[in-house]
C-alpha cells in the first residue's frame, strides 16, 4: 500500500478557494492536480518540471495569460 499524497498548494492561491494547483512528490515522480477536480492527476518527473518552471519565469508563456 502507497502512503497518502501529501498535496501542497502556492500561498497565492488565495487559501481553500478552487483556483489552486497542487503539488506533490510520489513514488519519484512530480504529481499536479487543480483543487476543483482532484481527480485528475498530471504526472511528470523532476526534470521536466524544472524545464517548465525556467520557460515560465523567462515569460515564454505570458502570451498565455495577457
């Protein structure tokens, strides 16, 4: 049996509200979830994870959101 996901969500999340993505470490992989459909779960693994992070805060994907 798997120990229980411990989900972490960003203190700009706003607190208990549904806008919120969560992350966790499990079984050596990245785990992703919203807070509105915790059912769905994105998996990926450190490294991949880390390539995203550095394209966000280059503004790579500001087109997204402006």
């Amino acid at each position: 049996m798997t120990a229980p996901i411990q989900w972490q969500k960003s203190s700009f999340s706003g607190g208990d509200g549904p806008n919120c993505v969560e992350v966790a470490q499990h079984d050596g992989r990245i785990v992703m979830r919203e807070s509105d459909d915790p059912g769905v779960i994105l998996t990926t693994t450190r490294e991949k994870l880390a390539a995203f992070l550095l394209g966000v805060k280059a503004g790579e994907f500001d087109h997204l959101i402006n």
